[in-house]
C-alpha cells in the first residue's frame, strides 16, 4: 500500500439553484471527505491506497462505499455501525465565488471512530499515513485514535503527512489550536494553507509559516497558496512553484484534498520536491474547475497532458 488515511466521510448535498438554500427544491447528492477525496486522487493516478473509517448501516453508508471502493480504494478497513448514521452536509452556494457549508455531523458513525478501529497489521509495509485536522475535532475518541494512528505509523515507519484543515464550526478555536500543534510535533509533512498558518502562528507569510512547521518537527513543509501556487522548506532548501490557470473556479473546495493527492504521487514516483509540489498545483487546479469535491480529478494521462499544456 503506498497511502492509508483514517477520516470521515459524508453525503453532501448541493442545492442545484444559486441562492440561499431556503429557497432550494432540488439537491445533488455526492459524497466528500477530505481523506477520501485525496485517497480517490492518488488511486486516479495508479497508486495503491485504503481507508480507515466507518460509516452508518444504512443507505449513505452503503453509497460512500460503493463510491470509495467503486475508485479502487481499499476500504476493508472502513466498518458500518448499525448504531449511528452516516454524516451529511450542505453545500450552499450563495453566490458564484461564495460557497458555505452546513454539517449535519453530529454523532456520526465516523465521530465515533476509535483506537479500536485501528489494526496495526493494516500499517505494515504501508510508505504514508495521511492525516488532517478534521478528525481530532470529531470527538474525543476520534482524536484518540488519530494520536494512535501515528504512533502506529512511527512503529512502522510510515511517513506521516498531515494537512491541518481547520474546521471552526466543529471545535473552539482554542481546543483546536492546541490539538493541531500537538499533531504537528509529530508530522513528517505539513500542507497548510495560509489561513491556517495566520490561525495558529499569527502570521500568513509563507517562510515563517514553513519556518513554525519546521520548528516543531517536520522535515517538509508545502504552504498552499491557491491559484498563485506553493511555497516549500525542507530548512536549507526552499522554493516557489507557480500555480496552473484555471479559466473559471467552479467548485473551490477540494482543492487542498487534490493538491495533497499530487504532492504525495509526485514523491511516490520519487520525483524532486519542485515537481511534486507542481504535481499538487496542477491536481489543486484541475479538481476547482469541476462541481464537486474529487470528480475533477484526472488519471495520469489527462494530468500529463494538462500539465504540458498550461504554461503556468
Ligand atoms: O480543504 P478542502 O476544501 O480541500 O477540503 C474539503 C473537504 O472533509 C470536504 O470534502 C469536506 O467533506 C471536508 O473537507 C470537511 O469535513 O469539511
Ligand atoms: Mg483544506
């Protein structure tokens, strides 16, 4: 397996309408999850990849897996939990360019996630654990088993990458800054964006945010800089990539999930840091210009052929 990630994924619902969602009649059900959406990425682009999760025993639950397996990702360890549902969320789009998302979440068959779902013998051999920042704030036991999942990965040697995704509606800003501090004293890979930088160090400059990153522990800190691109640290070696054109941004989120799924393809085909991190931006660019947080995510041949053509 080259990639494993523990995460939670839900049906989402997109009003067809633009506008507040109380005038919504129609919806388009999908189904998202930042840990799926960039395991589904990586499978795309021919890499082996599983997922730790559970979903409820009903018919979401049923959806999300057949989705998830449908994209070759292993899910044998993803359980249905007859006891809770399935989580969902909306995805309302107020206006072109402004999209807000409600959570029905709550006491998730995913929030009840714990050390008990992990099974050690499922990290033997694996290269990447790959976690974000929306787990821990599930729950008290999902952030249990995040923890566990790491120390799992470091017995291992799995190479843990960490995207901090914070999530404001899901913790108070204090519980979530000193849980996600905690989690990147033990990362390997930091991919923050800037505001998540400003959100826990004060500062949305790209050098002190690599520079915090690096400072706690990790060896390669990749800050996603959206449609302008990526700036890397790995300490004495730094550097910017540029970011692809997108001729229209139609679905924003996502973005992050897919940039992650390029990065860690690119240093799976062991390519040099500037070309995987390019491989992030063009993976970032292409999953935005598509409804939806994954379905624009292209197999290697239609990456390859997009990143020749766009000049950046
Ligand atoms: O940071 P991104 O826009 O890449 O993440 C989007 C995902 O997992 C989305 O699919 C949603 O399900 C979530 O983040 C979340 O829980 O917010
Ligand atoms: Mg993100």
């Amino acid at each position: 397996m080259d990639v494993i990630a523990l995460g939670e994924t839900m049906m989402q619902f997109t009003p067809e309408s633009e506008g507040l969602m109380r005038h919504a009649a129609t919806y388009t059900a999908k189904i998202a999850g930042a840990e799926t959406n960039t395991l589904i990425g990586l499978a795309r682009l021919g890499h082996n990849t599983g997922w730790i999760s559970k979903v409820g025993n009903d018919e979401f639950g049923h959806k999300i897996l057949m989705a998830v397996r449908g994209e070759g990702v292993d899910t044998s360890q993803t359980r249905m939990d007859p006891s809770f549902p399935t989580g969902t969320f909306f995805k309302e789009i107020v206006r072109e360019g402004e999209v807000r998302i409600q959570y029905y979440r709550e006491n998730s068959a995913a929030s009840k996630l714990s050390t008990d779902d992990l099974d050690e013998s499922y990290f033997a051999g694996v290269k990447y654990l790959f976690i974000t920042g929306i787990t821990p704030a599930l729950s008290k036991s999902a952030k249990e088993a995040i923890f566990y999942s790491i120390e799992l990965a470091k017995k291992n040697d799995l190479i843990v990458v960490f995207d901090p995704n914070i999530r404001k509606k899901l913790w108070s800003e204090s519980e979530a800054k000193k849980a996600l501090i905690e989690i990147a004293k033990h990362a390997d890979i930091v991919l923050p964006g800037k505001s998540e930088g400003d959100f826990l160090f004060g500062t949305d400059d790209p050098k002190q945010i690599a520079d915090s990153f690096l400072r706690l522990g990790a060896s390669l800190v990749v800050v996603k800089l959206g449609d302008k691109g990526a700036y890397y640290s790995q300490r004495k070696t730094t550097g910017f990539v540029p970011g692809f054109k997108v001729p229209k941004i139609v679905d924003p989120v996502g973005a992050g999930d897919s940039f992650a799924a390029g990065l860690l393809s690119g240093l799976i085909d062991n390519e040099s840091i500037p070309d995987a991190v390019k491989r992030g931006c063009a993976m970032g660019a292409m999953a935005v210009m598509v409804k939806g947080d994954y379905e624009g995510l292209p197999d290697k041949k239609r990456l390859k052929q997009f990143m020749s053509q766009d000049p950046q």
